[in-house]
C-alpha cells in the first residue's frame, strides 16, 4: 500500500469514527428527552398512584405485548441486515431491512387500533368523558397519548430512515467497505426499540 492508500484509509477511518460519534451524541439527546418524561411520570405516579392503576387496568395488554415482541424481532432482523452488509451479502441485507420495516409498520399499525378504540370510548386527551375523571386519570392518559404519541414519530421516522438505507444499498452507496449509515441507522433503531421496552412496563404492567 503506497503512501495515497493509507492516507485514503485514515480520511476513510476518520470519517467513520465521526459519524459514529455524532450519532451516540444524537442518542443520547434523545435519552435525555425520554428520561425527562419518564421522570415527570414516575412523579405523578406517586402523587396519584390509585388513579393510575385504575386508569392503567383499562389498556389492551395483549396488543402491547403483541408490540413488543413486534419491536423485538425487528431489532433481530436489523442486527441481521447490518451483519449481512459486513460479509458482503447486499442482497440478503436488503431483505432483512425490508422485514424491519415490514415490522415498524405493524407496530404502528397496531397501535393506530389501539388508540382509535380508545377514541371510540371517548378517552382522549380533553375529552368530555375523560374530564368527569379523577385528575390522576386524566393525567395518566394525557402522558399515555404524550408518550406512546412521541416515541409513534420516533418508529415512522426509523421507517423512513430504513427505506432511504434500502435505496443507498440499491444504488451501492452501502456496501461491504461501507456501512456506517446502515450501522448508525440501526442504533436509531434499537433505541426505539429500548424505549419501548420501558414505556411498556411503565403503562401496561406496573398497575
């Protein structure tokens, strides 16, 4: 390798510990935004710890369990797409992103049924049946819609993010010597995922 090689891999290195980096800086933003509304809920919890376990009694445990294990397998399958790319195999990694995000929008899917039930019972945020509620119920769904809502933009804009990774695997913009788009895409991912799985237990389990 001549001197021109190695200074090309260094500027390559380089590049990609950068990006890598941006990306755990970005993460941890949004750790920070999730922990601040996981710590306001936990806050009310205790102060209306009743209501919430009355309010929380009334979610469909099954299409959240169903979620979960939905989420699951779709950080299974994006391990695998980013796995495949680093042995080369374009073809097999485009299918395992295409099953991640077949998976996201069942998520999303699922839980568009969920809440339109809840708007069917006319329990939604200022509504006039929710407002004959207790304040502590009212405040448990107002941090459910929040929540599951925020962390619901989160899993469309991964979608997003997986489909642009599909079309620059495509068009070999991704490719075997270089993934870091597909790796970061998947840290985005798994945190959504990660999310998840405390949102979970916070509104379905802890009653």
């Amino acid at each position: 390798m001549n001197f021109g090689d190695r200074r090309e891999t260094m500027e390559t290195h380089k590049d990609y510990m950068g990006a890598k980096l941006g990306m755990w800086l970005f993460l941890l933003s949004e750790i920070l935004l999730f922990g601040g509304l996981f710590i306001l809920y936990s806050s009310y919890r205790y102060k209306f710890a009743a209501d919430f376990h009355l309010a929380a009694g009334e979610l469909n445990r099954i299409i959240g369990t169903v979620n979960t294990l939905v989420l699951l397998t779709s950080s299974l399958t994006m391990v695998l797409s980013v796995s495949s790319m680093q042995k080369g195999n374009r073809k097999l990694s485009a299918l395992f992103l295409i099953a991640t995000i077949i998976f996201g929008f069942l998520f999303l899917s699922l839980k568009y049924v969920e809440w339109a039930t809840k708007v069917e019972h006319h329990l939604y945020p200022n509504s006039p049946r929710l407002l004959e509620r207790k304040s502590g119920e009212v405040l448990f769904y107002g941090l459910y819609y929040a929540m599951t809502g925020l962390h619901g933009l989160h899993v469309l804009a991964g979608i997003l993010l997986l489909v642009m990774m599909l079309f620059f695997i495509k068009n070999e913009r991704i490719h075997r010597a270089d993934f870091v788009l597909l790796e970061n895409s998947g840290l985005y991912w798994h945190l959504v995922d990660i999310i998840w799985i405390f949102l979970f237990p916070l509104f379905y389990l802890i009653t």
